[in-house]
C-alpha cells in the first residue's frame, strides 16, 4: 500500500457558530481574507461539504484566511432528532480551526410557505367558519398550491430565498475583515447566485467553483421541462460571463464550458479536481485491514434511481453459484445512504454475505476504508454521466487500495482511473464481466498479490493540500490582475 506523506497539520479545533456580533480576530498582517459562500458546510454530511472544508483549511498555509457564510446550520448532537443526525457529520467540524469566521444564515430563511399557509388558514378559517370552511379545510387546500408556486419560484433552488441576508452578512464581514475575493462552491447553484450579487456589490475578483454541471445535471428532475431548462441555461451564462474565473472538478466540465462559451476566453475555466487527503489516511493502531480470512469489498457513498447496487449484487450471486467456497471468504458492505435501494439490500443481506453500515461520518467511512480491502465506485451509464466523477474515486485511490470501478466506457472516471495500478473496469450493467472481476480480486487476494502499486508522485496532485496551493495561485494571479 501506498501513501503519500502530508504536510504538517494546521490546527484542527472546532469552530463554535458565530455570528456578527461576536468578537473574532483578524487575519495575520500578509495574508489574504477570502469570503466563501458554501451551503455545503460542515456540519453538514455532503461530499461538497468536504471539498469546501479542506480548501478552507489548506489555504491559511497559503496566504488566504477564509472567512464563511454558509445556511448549514450547526445544531447541538444530543438534543437533534433522529432525522436530522443522520444528515450531518459532526465529527467534520474538527476540521473547522477555531479562528475561522463563520457565519451562519437563519434557519427560518426560505421558510415562508409552511408558516404562510398556516398563517392564511387560520385567517381564513375565522371567516368561513361558519359556512363549514375550516382552518384544516384551507390548510389542506392551501398546501400543495403554495407548496408547488414556491419550487417554480425557488430558482435555482430553496438557497436563493437566503439572498438578502446573506448580501447583508457579507458587506458587515467586507466591513470588518476587508475581503480580498470571493469563493463559490455548488451546488447548490444559488451559492452561486448569491456570490454574483455580493460580486456586484463589493466590486471583489470572483472564483465560482463548479462541483456539479449545472446545465447538464443529469441527476435533477427540474430538467425536464422546457421551460426549466431554458432557465438553468440563462442562469448558467450569468454566473459564467459575471465570474473571473470558473472552476470545475474534471476536464470534460471544462471542455464542455468552453464549447458552450466559445466567445469567452478560455483561460477563464480552470479544473481543480477533488482530491483526498493524505491526513484521513494515517493508519492508526487496529485501523489497517482486517486479517480474518475475509476479503472485504467496500462501497461508500449515496445510491438513487439511476444509480443502484444490484449489478454488484447480482456479480457476487454469480460467483457464489460456481464457486460456494468464497461465501465464507468474501463479503461485500455498503455504507452511505441507500436511498430507493435500502429495502433490496436489506434482503440481499438477509441471503449474501453482504453487510450495509447506513451513513457514517467522514471519519467513520475513511476508517471503514482503512480496514476493507478492495473499494467500489459504481456511476450511472446514462448519456450524460460521462461528466461525473464521484469525490470518492479519489480517496480510493489515496487510501492505496485495489478499486473495482463500475464506470462507463471513455468518461471522466474511467479516463482518471486507467492512468493507475490496481483498477479492474466494467460497465455498470455487465454483470458477466463484474463477477469475472470478483473472481480475479478473490485469487489475487488469496494468492497475496492483490496490493497495487502507485507512484506517490502521481498521487500528490490529487492531495486536498496540492489542491489548495492551486487555488490559491489562481487567486493571487486575479488580484495581482488588478493592481
């Protein structure tokens, strides 16, 4: 196994929630105050949420103090409902340095249809009472009305209602802490939004970080309409043609914005990949890979309507039924949400050597990571997804792991994935070629010949540190343009 040596550890104390009026110290006397606008933000459990917090925290050891505003609320572990637990990751909040600015936008923000339907019920209830018109009766009427006119009004999403505090919030922070720039990071897209009118307002070089396409995001429902793609493409261009440069997390997302935009120049888009960080990695006592005579085979991350486990499933059905041995010597787990898929799991479970964890912390999957052998990225196969690369793709890589990659033929990952050691390939519906490569992993395994080798010099531009000194080269060249 391979692993890259970081560099020292910043401080790592967690951040309390602050708001305007609480005391925080400036910046060092050389560096650099960057205002980031995330909604993906710790506590919040996203791999978005990731990428903002690694960036925030490698870039002080690069001349830039970032200073947040962010709707990812922090709430108090012990008194959060079940629900909402299982949404946020608080042990990512050690990522946070105490000294960092945070602001964090009210909660009530976007709020207004539930408490406004409620509000005109019982208004109108008092009225019609007396006809048999109830306020249940109105809110029941009233609800799905308001609730449908305010996702046609949320554009580009639910974020774009926090609008005029968070413009607010940044010209009291500009006033404090002198910001040099500002940073974006979505989705959601109204991040983006937002940064555009703080932009105009405070006459800042602007960096709008694109994790996901916006016009070509395959995943949202919210593209099948005419109508709403026609807005998502209006308001792709204004961020676009507003921002000095824009980011994205792989070439094809920059190539495709060059050909959408060939009137721009194109050292306006850069790509700045996600990455891992080598510090999640540190094996710790009892932490490496089990040595119980399982092989352990690992997928960490999210599962939806277009992209399931049952290929994977199916593959290690295949396996079992010519070769009965490996029940006792192989097992696949799962953890993250499983979304439409929880109920098949659950049973394959019952019947497979399979495990599902459910949703774990950042911390807790990189452990996870640590003690598995073999890692699984699994993508849709879908027109369209040749854009994606899964953030995971990368900490797979940077945990030195043997990876099966279930991936379309040509995208972005596969693309990323063949320039290493230890990648076994398929595409996500051929099940005949899944189970062959879990059958190859299982002799390579038993036969102590699994363990890739990869050179840690091609690992080290996919370290969150490499990543942060990138962006903050391209922040430097934006102000040294204006002076």
């Amino acid at each position: 196994m391979t692993l890259l040596q970081s560099e020292p550890r910043l401080s790592r104390a967690p951040a309390s929630q602050r708001n305007l009026t609480q005391p925080v110290a400036g910046p060092p006397a050389r560096d650099r105050t960057l205002l980031v606008i995330a909604n993906r933000f710790p506590p919040m459990a996203s791999v978005g949420a990731v990428r903002v917090r690694k960036f925030c925290l490698y870039l002080r050891g690069h001349g830039w103090w970032p200073v947040v505003i962010t709707a990812a609320a922090e709430a108090d572990p012990s008194g959060a409902a079940e629900s909402t637990r299982v949404a946020r990751d608080f042990d990512s909040m050690a990522d946070v340095p105490a000294d960092m600015p945070v602001h964090r936008l009210p909660r009530e923000t976007g709020a207004w249809p539930q408490a406004g339907t409620r509000r005109w019920a019982r208004r109108l209830g008092r009225w019609t009472r007396w006809a048999g018109l109830t306020e249940r009766w109105w809110e029941e009427g009233l609800s799905w009305r308001v609730q449908r006119c305010w996702r046609w009004l949320s554009f580009p999403d639910a974020g774009v209602w926090g609008l005029r505090e968070a413009v607010t919030a940044a010209e009291a922070l500009h006033a404090r802490f002198r910001f040099s720039a500002v940073w974006s990071s979505a989705m959601p897209f109204s991040d983006h939004v937002i940064a555009m009118a703080v932009r105009r307002r405070l006459n800042l070089p602007w960096v709008a970080d694109f994790r996901d396409p916006w016009v070509e995001y395959v995943h949202d429902p919210a593209t099948r309409t005419r109508l709403d793609r026609w807005r998502q493409r209006r308001g792709e261009s204004a961020v676009v043609r507003a921002a000095d440069r824009v980011v994205s997390i792989g070439e094809v997302m920059t190539a495709r914005f060059r050909e959408r935009y060939p009137e721009l120049p194109a050292e306006r888009f850069v790509t700045i990949r996600n990455g891992f960080d080598p510090e999640d990695f540190r094996v710790v006592s009892g932490d490496s890979a089990t040595n119980d005579g399982v092989l352990r085979v690992l997928y960490t991350g999210s599962f939806y309507a277009g992209r399931g486990p049952m290929p994977l499933i199916e593959g290690l059905t295949r396996v079992l039924a010519t070769s009965p041995a490996t029940r006792d010597a192989m097992r696949l787990e799962f953890a993250g949400r499983m979304g439409p898929w929880a109920d098949a799991l659950h049973a394959a479970a019952a019947r497979l050597p399979v495990r599902v964890h459910g949703l774990l912390s950042h911390r807790e999957a990189t452990a996870l990571m640590r003690r598995c052998d073999v890692m699984v990225v699994i993508q849709d196969d879908r027109p369209g997804t040749e854009i994606d690369l899964s953030a995971k793709t990368y900490e797979y890589l940077g945990s030195g792991k043997p990876i099966l990659a279930l991936v379309g033929a040509g995208g972005e990952a596969e693309r990323l994935l063949l320039q290493f050691d230890g990648i076994w390939l398929a595409p996500p519906g051929d099940i005949t070629r899944i189970a062959a490569h879990l059958r190859d992993i299982f002799d390579a395994w038993r036969a102590r010949r699994l363990a890739p080798q990869r050179d840690p010099a091609s690992l080290r531009p996919l370290t969150r540190q490499f990543q942060a000194r990138q962006l903050a080269e391209l922040l430097n060249e934006l102000i040294e343009a204006r002076q």
